[in-house]
C-alpha cells in the first residue's frame, strides 16, 4: 500500500537547480512534501496563475488531487481551503508561508493537523507523482441474484477487534460460532473487516497481510465448519483503517476473492469520498464492484457501506447490492444504538427479499450497555428485519448473551420471509409501539421505553392493523400471555415484543 520507496525519496532530493533557483514569492509550479505513509499522505502541490487567477491542487496518497478552493495569494504566502469528500465535516484551513527557499504548511484535515515543509519539484516530479485516475463504467441496471432473500445473518471482526485481526482469531470465533449453538440459530457468516491488506504484487494482485498467511485455507476452514466467510475493501486507494483499497484494481480484487472462495464483501467508501464527490460518481463506483463480483460467477453477497448517503436504498439493489448501511458507524452506547435504531433506520419501502437496509452491527456482549439495553437493541433489530451482524468476542460470550443473540423466536421475526421492514406506529413520549406483519398473518408488535425511568406502555389491536387478538406470545420469554392484554410496565431503555395473532 506503500506509493514511494527510498528510491523515490532520493530522486525526490535531486530538484532541478534552476527550479530550487527560483525567488520563493514565485508560487506557480510543484511543490513537493517529504515523502510519508501517515494519513494522509501528501504528494504535492501545485499552483497555477491564468485569466481567471491563482488556482491549485493537493495531491495525496489517500483522496488524489484536492482542490484549494477559496485560494487567495499573497506576496508569497497562500491561504486556502481543504476537505476530504466527507459531507459531515466542514473545510479546513490551510497556509503556506515562504520558509527558506521552500513554504512551511499548515492545516488541518480529518483528524490528522500536518505542519510539514514543501520544496520546489520539476515537471517531471509533477508527472511521476501525478494520482492514477480510471474511468468507471457506463450506468447500468443489475437483474437480482437470487441471494439474501432474508436479512444477512453474520459476524464480523470490526467492532470487537477493529483492524487487530489475524487468520487464527478468525478460526477460533468460526469454531464459537459452532460450539455455542449460534450457527444453528441461522448466523452464517464470518467476515473479516479492515485489516487483512498486505501490498500488491508486481502484476497489481492483492497480497493479504503476514497475519492472513493463506486466504484460501481460511476459507477452506471455515467452510468445513458449516459457515461462509467475508472479506473487506474499499472503492478508495485506502480504507478506513489506511489499508490499501481496491481503487484501480477492481475487477483484479473481485477475481482474487472468488478465488479465495469468499462469499461476502463489504465494500466501504472510505478515502473513496476524496474521489467520488458526487452522487451519480458513488453510484457508478459501487455499481464497478458489483459488475466484478458477478462476472466471477461465483455468489457473492455485497454489502455496500457509504454510510447512508445519496439515498442509496434508491440505487442499492440495481449495483447488484444485497444490503446497504443507512447510517455511520455503531457505538456501544445506548445513545448511539437508540439514535440509529429509532431516527436513522431508513426507508422500509427500499427494504425487502434481495436487498435490505443496514443499520450496522449489533454490540451485544461488548458490554457498554445494560442488558434491558441490549435487549431492547436486539428487539428493534428484528422488528426493522435488519441483518443481524455480531460484533463482539464469542470467545468469551456470557450465557446470558448467548441467550439474547439466538432467541429462535427473536431471530424467526427479523427472518420472516415475507421481509416487511417494521415501522413505528404510535409515539407517546418516551414510549414507541411499532409493528411488523409477518408471512402466516400474524403481526409482530413492540413495545419501547426510551425514557430514563420505567413506565407502562399499551397498545391497541388496531396498532397490530386487527380487528381482534386471539393470541399474544411475549417472544422473549418464548412463552403465551393472555390475548386480552394490553399493557406492559417496561424498565428505562426496556422493551417488550409480542406475537400476535
């Protein structure tokens, strides 16, 4: 993932004198910074004067060219303003003053400040640090696949170890995922997020990283156990955690995973937002994977993680994606899970056989919230028909946690075939009813406290869209209550869901 070597430093300390000649209040050319593999990698900058004024680019490792915008000059000084592609942050800052014969840099950008020096490069410093740009693909419409015709149900690495994974984790969780009975409630995949990157071969392959010594044993292994395994990419030149991406070698990385055997991608957009800054961009860069993906022939659910921007329940299906996130990223907080959850949970009209929207991960066993917390995060889960990723260690689940992930009634109705996203019904302060209908006619219906304190909370038939109940089962406690009740006193963040028929 590295883009120079000490090669390239050396040529870079090789400045043509006549350009190291020129006065430093002569802004216009190439601008080198010391070559560097920190976030966010800069390259360049380069600065030209025509009719309409001073304008210039930031060329970095992870984003390719950034445009200075708001540039303003003077004397031999620069201001200006950066971002990276995220809509979420607000453009930074930047300044340039003269420092010798070079500038001196300041500025801010994601969460990394730099404070670094330029010097002059030549033209052919310019070309040969000049960021690979390709074409994406005409737009075009995937027919469905056949597969998730359920909501997902997995594990994956991220939340628990973030990129701190290697392949015997891996193995060890696959065999938790066996021994503690929660493959046999319906989770099925293992997928490893950021992390596994090496570096590329000379023909442009992916390399897994030293932990990940073989992939395709890996997969081997977790198959033998029953299971499918995932993978991680980006459509930028570095994913989150500043692995390399698939940017440039996306139908190469698709063959790569087929070969591997995988069955699962999640494709995050990462540094991918420095480069598609539109929404027609973001869409033809996920519909590239998804064409590579099938033109593996090999089933491959996609996951498309671009943090529920551009109304991707939209488009999400026709890029050939299985799932799609609605939000940014889970904490293990209630605030956090509550916000998504109930606020953030996406349009249930996009949601259904074939595609469904994400809410992220689940962080049950991770141990920032209460159990009545968990549960309700399970609860809401179900009731949106959401995929239902584990995000903690299995290793060293509690009984009690194992008990909340595989309730077979909990899991029957995030699973129902008939893939209604539930919806909320009624709202009374802290209190939420929603309701899912279910394949057999029955609905499911729940009950939310999302107050500080406990309370009762009542629904009526005609929440359920029922004339009469003739049954009630409270699913938690996997047992029949009395079809003629109504309400339930429910603990702070506590949640009650019932069967109805």
């Amino acid at each position: 993932m590295m883009f120079r070597s000490a090669a390239v430093a050396a040529l870079l300390a090789l400045a043509s004198p006549v350009y190291a000649a020129k006065p430093a209040t002569d802004l216009a050319g190439t601008w080198l910074f010391a070559p560097s593999d920190d976030y966010p990698g800069l390259r360049m900058m380069r600065l030209s004067r025509g009719a309409t004024g001073w304008q210039g680019m930031v060329t970095s490792d992870w984003y390719g060219d950034l445009r200075m915008r708001g540039l303003e000059v003077e004397g031999g000084s620069l201001s200006f303003l950066i971002d990276n592609g995220n809509p979420r942050l607000p453009a930074r800052r930047w300044t340039a003053e003269p420092s010798g014969s070079g500038m001196h840099v300041t500025g801010d950008i994601w969460h990394r400040h730099v404070d670094t020096q330029v010097r002059r490069g030549t033209p052919a410093d310019a070309a040969r640090l000049a960021f690979p740009t390709y074409p994406l693909p005409a737009p075009a419409t995937l027919k469905p696949d056949g597969q998730a015709s359920t909501p997902p149900m997995e594990w994956s690495s991220w939340n628990h170890f973030a990129a701190a994974i290697d392949d015997r984790t891996i193995r060890e969780i696959a065999d938790h995922l066996v021994s503690s009975g929660l493959r046999d409630a319906g989770y099925r995949y293992i997928n490893v997020d950021d992390g596994w990157q090496g570096d590329r071969a000379p023909d442009g392959t992916i390399r897994p990283n030293a932990r990940f010594p073989d992939m395709k044993a890996l997969a081997d292994y977790v198959h033998a156990r029953g299971l499918k395994i995932g993978i991680y990419s980006s459509p930028g030149p570095k994913t989150c955690a500043g692995f390399v991406g698939s940017h440039g070698h996306v139908a190469q990385d698709a063959a790569s995973f087929a070969a591997w055997g995988i069955d699962y991608l999640k494709y995050d957009l990462c540094s991918g937002e420095g480069l598609y800054r539109t929404a027609a961009e973001v869409k033809l860069a996920y519909q590239e994977m998804g064409q590579a993906l099938r033109a593996t022939g090999r089933p491959i659910v996609y996951s498309l993680c671009q943090y529920g921007r551009d109304r991707v329940g939209t488009w999400g299906r026709d890029v050939g994606g299985h799932l799609w996130r609605t939000t940014g990223d889970i904490e293990d907080t209630y605030a956090s899970m509550s916000g998504i959850g109930f606020d953030r949970n996406g349009d249930p009209a996009a949601a259904g056989p074939g595609g469904w929207n994400d809410p992220d991960m689940l962080e049950a066993g991770n141990g920032g919230m209460s159990d009545d917390e968990y549960r309700t995060h399970m609860t809401l889960w179900a009731i949106m028909a959401a995929p239902l990723m584990l995000g903690n260690d299995l290793r060293t689940m509690s009984p009690a946690t194992i008990a909340l992930l595989e309730n077979r009634g909990v899991i029957a109705i995030d699973q129902d075939p008939l893939g209604r996203q539930g919806r909320r019904i009624r709202k009374d302060g802290g209190a939420e009813i929603w309701a899912k209908p279910l394949r057999d006619g029955s609905v499911a219906i729940a009950l939310f406290n999302r107050s500080e304190a406990a309370r009762p909370v009542a629904f009526t038939a005609e929440d359920a869209s029922l004339k009469r109940i003739g049954s009630l089962r409270d699913v938690w406690a996997g047992v029949p209550d009395n079809p003629a009740r109504r309400s339930w006193t429910l603990p702070a963040h506590g949640a009650v869901l019932l069967r109805l028929k």
